[in-house]
C-alpha cells in the first residue's frame, strides 16, 4: 500500500467516505466503487478518482477478486476517518509512530454536524435533517451553533427547533433550554485569556453567573474554569455541572477548545420536584470526570463559588462492556438552577420524575446489542459523539454514522445505537421529559 503523505481530503472524497461507512457492517468489510457511486449519483469516473485519492492517503486499501476491485478501510482509516470524511487535514502513517489526528483542531473542522429525527406523514421514523444548523457562527477562530432551543417545557417530541434569528441570547427563556456546541481559540490563535461576557467587571474579567442549570462536556483541547476558589483545568471528555454560580472560562495552551454546553432556564411556575436527588459526591473509579460547582450560601463566604465535588459520579451501571454514568438528574420539572443531584436505587431509562437528565455511555468495540438494543423514549434527546464513531439507526432507514463533535436530536423515535470501527465509543445524551 502507498505510504500515506500530508494533504487535505476535497468534497467528493469526505462523501465518498460517508457513503463507504454506510455500507461497512460487523459482517461486511468490504465495498465496491460502483455501490459508491450509486449511493451518490455519481459518474463513476470520478467516485474512482477519489477512491485512488483515498488509498493514496492511506485511508483505504484496494484489492482484486474474480476479476472485480473492492475497498476497505485500513486501519489508519478507521480511526480518522471521522475527520477525514468532514475535509480535515490528514497527517500520518498507518503504523504506531504515525502523528495523531486529533478531532476538530481547525477551524475547517468545524461541521456542528446535527442529524434531527422525526416523523413522516405515515408515521414511520426517518432522517428529517443532516446538516450544520442555520445560523452557525464561524469568525476569528470562534465558532458556535445551537442544536437545540427551546422556548418553554416541551409538550411534544417536536417542540423546539433553531435558535430565532438575531444575536446569539446567552440564556433561554423561562422553562427553556439551549444546546450548543462551541469552539474557542488557543493562544496560537489570538485566544488563551479570560472569555470576556457583556456586562462583567475589569478587575474580574469574564466572571459572570446565569440564572440557569448547565451541563458542559469538553469534546476537543483544554480548558480552565474559574470559580472564587481558584482554577480548575479540564480536558476532553470532561464534564462541568453548573448551578447559577459565578463562574469563567479561558482555553488553556496553544490549541482551542470545543465543548458543548447545555443550558437550562428553571421555571418558576415548576411543581416541587417529584423525585428529589441526594447531593453530588465522586467515587474512585475509571469513569468521566464530574466537577460539580456550587455557591456559599452563609458566612463570610456568601455568594462565593467553589467545586463540591470533583470525580467520577457514583451512579453507574454496566454490562457486556457498556458503561452508562449518570451525571446529574433534576428529579422533576426545573424549578431552580441548584436542583437535583444523585438518583439513588434502580437504573431507568428515561429522567426520574419526569424531569430531566444527563448521563455519558460508553461501548466497547464490536458491541452489538441486536434486537434488544431497539427502545423508544417519549423525550427530546440530543445525542453527543465525544470520541469513536457511532452508529444510529432508525427501522427500514439507511444508518448513519457520527463522529466527535456531531450530535443527534432525537425526537420520540424507535432507534438503536452501535459502535463502529476498532475505537470504544464514548457518548453523551441530555433527555428532556415532556410536560
């Protein structure tokens, strides 16, 4: 096989790959040119073109039988395949001493791919969107697009959708929630100092508190958290739980960061919670950091922030592989941006007291749930791939398939998750319970 060189992958070859991961299955790991540009639309002169580019970068290998010449991905491939397919710059050779490709680095790296699901007019679950959101920011380094907006509880599965048009809002309206993801830069970029916000203090630069509840997960590069008891750096997969405290950020080092942060604005005509959480603490263990932030509410330290807790979470479960974490639970309706904590007893699949959740699961290579992996859940998802290439598929739909940085909006449909390649999949999924 060539050995592969440095260079950029065109639009046609990023499609070629999305339409070649479709077609590899556990029992499949070959494809033909022609199924390719079928899939496409192709001519295939060109779809091959690509295919040649591809085994050049050492993406793909290419091999005869009976005649007919069909691809596969290296194992070099499969691991950046993920970037390679969004037009990322490729580095490398396909040994252990080839350079890392790290996930949305650049600023062309930057999709905000979201793949929205839904309803057709029969009823029947399909792909509705699979696209950057509109309106998605891209300038001087940052960036940032919102997967989800929310002006109030959703009643339905479809509530909810983009962001209005006009300035980005730092928070959601009363009852509602926002997702987005966010790209800052590093130092070799003009970033690495205090974020500033409007409206914060000179003396404090960046420092600043919402009224909300926020669950942050760091996709990409480094960051620091500021709060009143010092700086607390955090890296990719890493998550945040804010509760209305004073807080701020800033990208640690030369590369930027990306993270995705969910905000959610309390109610104030909420019901008390119907399942109420016991207080954040960690455990040891090999699960995803958690810092927890909190407020002194008495003493010469009132209204100061400070880290509760600082760890892995204590409620997990696994099996064959899995690991299912969860990292905060509201118990209920939002009524207040310090509430809920810990679930206690049983695991259950959809937010205890019909309130809302955030957890991280994580799938070892080759894990197939099969039939039982199927289920339902009447909430609005959004689906986040922190590292490895996930599977989502929909019942008499074509899979599709994600990778770091890109997110699913699911909206009440029967679906099913797998990993795929040779890497554990690492995910993370906020559920919204209806009202």
């Amino acid at each position: 096989m060539p050995r592969p060189r440095r260079s950029h992958v065109f639009q046609l070859d990023a499609a070629v790959l999305s339409a070649a991961t479709s077609l590899i299955t556990r029992e499949r790991e070959r494809f033909y040119g022609l199924e390719v540009a079928m899939l496409l639309g192709r001519e295939r002169s060109t779809v091959y073109k690509s295919l040649h580019r591809l085994v050049g970068l050492g993406l793909l290998s290419d091999e005869w039988e009976a005649g007919r010449r069909y691809h596969r991905f290296t194992d070099f491939g499969r691991q950046s395949v993920s970037h390679a397919r969004r037009g990322a710059r490729v580095f490398g050779r396909p040994d252990a001493n080839r350079r890392r490709v790290r996930g949305m680095e650049h600023m062309g790296e930057f999709t905000a791919r979201r793949v929205v699901t839904g309803h057709d007019a029969e009823g029947r679950a399909v792909i509705v969107s699979d696209a950057a959101p509109p309106n998605t920011i891209r300038a001087n380094g940052f960036a940032v697009a919102t997967w989800l907006w929310l002006d109030g509880p959703p009643a339905t599965v479809d509530d909810g959708g983009d962001e209005p048009d006009g300035p980005v809002q730092l928070e959601p309206p009363p009852g509602g929630c926002s997702v987005r993801i966010i790209r800052f830069p590093g130092a070799s970029e003009g970033g690495g100092d205090w974020i500033r916000v409007e409206g914060d203090d000179a003396d404090e630069p960046g420092m600043h508190a919402t009224d909300t509840l926020d669950f942050m997960v760091v996709v990409d590069g480094r960051i620091v958290l500021g709060l009143d008891d010092g700086e607390h750096e955090l890296g990719p997969g890493d998550v945040v739980i804010q509760r209305g405290n004073r807080h701020r950020w800033r990208v640690a080092g030369d590369d930027p960061c990306t993270y995705v942060v969910c905000m959610l604005r309390p109610d104030p005509d909420a019901p008390a919670p119907a399942e109420p959480q016991v207080p954040a603490t960690s455990v040891e263990g090999a699960g995803p950091r958690r810092l927890v932030a909190a407020t002194h509410t008495d003493g010469d330290s009132d209204g100061r922030s400070y880290v509760l807790a600082d760890g892995t979470p204590p409620a997990a479960i696994g099996g064959g592989g899995t690991a299912l974490v969860e990292l905060w639970q509201t118990g209920g309706a939002l009524g207040a941006p310090d509430q809920g904590g810990d679930p206690e007893g049983g695991w259950e699949l959809e937010p205890r007291g019909g309130g809302i959740c955030f957890r991280t699961v994580e799938h070892p290579p080759g894990f197939d749930p099969g039939e039982a992996g199927w289920h339902t859940t009447a909430t609005i998802d959004v689906d986040i791939v922190l590292s490895g290439r996930l599977e989502l598929a929909l019942p008499d739909q074509p899979p599709v398939v994600l990778g770091p940085g890109e997110a699913v909006v699911q909206r009440g449909t029967h679906h099913r998750w797998r990993p795929v390649g040779d890497e554990p999949v690492v995910w993370a999924a906020l559920m919204l319970a209806l009202r």
